[in-house]
C-alpha cells in the first residue's frame, strides 16, 4: 500500500468515526428528551366521557337523574366542563327551596400517587344566586377539601348551562384517571326540581370539556321523550314532537 492510499483510507476512516459519534450524540439527547419529558414526544389528548341515567324519560315528569364523567389516564386535565342542556326541560330556580337544601350527592375518584382515591360529597343548594338561575356548593366529607361553587344558567325556553368547575391547582396531586359521579334529585322538599319536557322528541345534552392546554372535547348524551298517552274525555289536548297540538 503506497503512502498515499493509506492516507486516503485514514481519512475515509475518521470520516465514517465522525459520522458515527454524531448519530450517537443525537440518539442520546433524543432518548434523554422523550423519557425526561414524553409530553414532547406524545402529547395528552383530551378524551373524557359523559354518561347519564334518567329512570323515568316520561313527558313533564320530575325524576332523579345521575351523571358520570370520566377522565382516563391517557387524556389531559380538564378545567372546566360545560353542560348545554336543551330548550324544553325544566329546572327549579335555586330561590325556589331554602337556603343549604341537599339537592343532590356524588363522589370523586383520582388516583393519588398512583392509589385509587374516593371523596365523597353533597350537592348543596345556595339561595344567593348573584345573576344566575341556581347556584350550589359541592361539599365534600373530607374537610381538606375546600367546597367548589358551581351554576346553572338560562331557562327552560332558552336552554340551560350547567358548569362544573375542577378542583384549585393546589389540589394537582389528584392525578388521572378520574371518575365523577353525581346525582341531583328530581324533587327537592317536596317541589319538583328538574323536569322532562312535555313534548315529545330527542333531546341532546352536549358537555363540553376544557383541558388544561386550553383544548377542547364534547361528549352527548340524547334521550328520546316519548309521546304522551291522548288524555281520555272531551276537549283534551294532545302535544306533537314539532310543538303543534290539537284539542
């Protein structure tokens, strides 16, 4: 091998030793960034769920209805979550019964240091309505817990707005996932407080949640009213689904 072919070959050898410890270097950095911090190499996204049992979806009637929302542990915080609740249903202004009536129970579940946690609480009603049409204090058991003012706006022409707002940032080590479930009572001290629409049709409720980046995602839920029976006897009035009637 003459001299210039050997330095030819170290030089092609340092060359490819080059190339290879830079490939390293950014290998390194990228497996360091990714496990330092894996938002940057799979953002959350925000994916909660809305469930709601209604036992009677009968015409102009008051029952119990339950709520669930769940937050699983590959979705993001949620801030805020919005209820749209659709013209036609009913619901009992809060200056309506006194002052701390129990309006409704439920529980929270997160995972706290990677154990599955569960606070319980009670829906409490706040007759200082400011300019809402209701107001309540979600109380929880755990006196550690500070109580979560939420409200229902709009009424039944219009539709309503029911916003839950999440517990403080103090409370951060309330991990995901997280379960929601909530009741609120169809009649309270013996006067209806939240009542189906009497005509007939589909009726979707949309949640809207808000994540921590700002992000959002909806979930439904669409129950059917059914047709009312046609009142026996003589000038009785029937309710069609397009808000017509005939007597």
């Amino acid at each position: 091998m003459t001299k210039i072919e050997f330095e030819v070959m170290i030089y092609f050898q340092m060359r490819i030793l080059r190339l290879f410890l830079t490939s390293l270097l950014v290998f390194s950095l990228s497996t360091y960034v990714y496990f330092a911090n894996p938002g940057v190499a799979a953002a959350a996204t925000l994916n909660p769920t809305f469930e709601v049992m209604l036992p009677d979806v009968n015409p102009s009637t008051s029952s119990d209805m339950t709520f669930t929302i769940t937050n699983p542990v590959d979705s993001m915080k949620v801030t805020t979550t919005t209820i749209s609740i659709p013209a036609g249903w009913i619901i009992a202004s809060g200056n309506t019964f006194s002052k701390e009536a129990e309006i409704g129970s439920g529980s929270f579940t997160a995972s706290i240091y990677g154990e599955e946690t569960t606070f319980y609480f009670k829906v409490i009603n706040n007759a200082d309505l400011g300019v809402h049409s209701n107001r309540f204090t979600v109380d929880f058991d755990d006196p550690n817990i500070d109580p979560i003012d939420d409200y229902i706006d709009g009424d039944s022409t219009t539709g309503y707005t029911l916003t839950l707002d999440a517990p403080p940032a103090e409370y951060d080590f309330l991990s995901l996932p997280t379960t929601t479930v909530f009741t609120l009572k169809g009649t309270v001290e013996g006067r209806n407080f939240l009542t189906t629409p009497v005509v007939q049709g589909d009726y979707t409720w949309i949640a809207d949640f808000t994540g921590v980046d700002g992000t959002h995602a909806q979930d439904t839920w669409t129950p059917t009213i059914p047709a009312s029976l046609t009142p026996e006897g003589e000038n009785v009035t029937t309710t069609f689904s397009d808000g017509s009637s005939v007597t």
